[in-house]
C-alpha cells in the first residue's frame, strides 16, 4: 500500500504544479481589475471577464507542453509500478 500512498502522493503534486499557475494568474488579473474598477468606479462586467478569460488563456497555452509532460511521466510511472501494486493487495 505504501507504492499506491506514493502514486497517490505525485499525482497530488503534479495536479497541484498544473493548476497553481492558472488559479495565480487568474487571482492577480482579477484582483488587478477589482482595484481598477474601484478608483475609476466602473462597474462594467466585461470589463472583469474578458482580461482574465485572455491571460488564463494565454497561461493555458504557454503551460500545455509543461502539463503534458509531467502527466505523461506521471502515467509512465504509473503503469510501470502497477505490478507492484496488484502484488501488494
């Protein structure tokens, strides 16, 4: 159980290494437009939406090769310490 704990672990961590940059782009746009909207007091929804929807895209884009990378790795590791596992139940 101790080889399934690990696996379980690493994925965690990759999923963790994947989506952090997004949700951090996404919280300091969105937090950079709140503080916009405050000192102009314009309270227009597009104006929130559109520039988060552009930069998480863009971190989308820029992070794939990276994303794909760590889970093709993650899946390798997986499948090759599968014995393991169906040894150990």
């Amino acid at each position: 159980m101790e080889i399934f704990s690990l696996i379980l672990h690493e994925s965690l961590r990759v999923t963790a290494a994947i989506s952090l940059p997004v949700l951090l782009v996404g919280t300091l746009v969105g937090t950079g437009i709140a503080l916009l909207q405050a000192v102009t007091q314009v309270q227009e929804q597009t104006l929130s939406v559109l520039p988060k929807f552009f930069c998480v895209g863009c971190c989308i884009i820029v992070g794939s090769q990276n994303a794909f990378d760590q889970l093709a790795q993650l899946l390798r590791h997986g499948v090759a310490v599968m014995p393991l596992i169906v040894r150990s139940l």
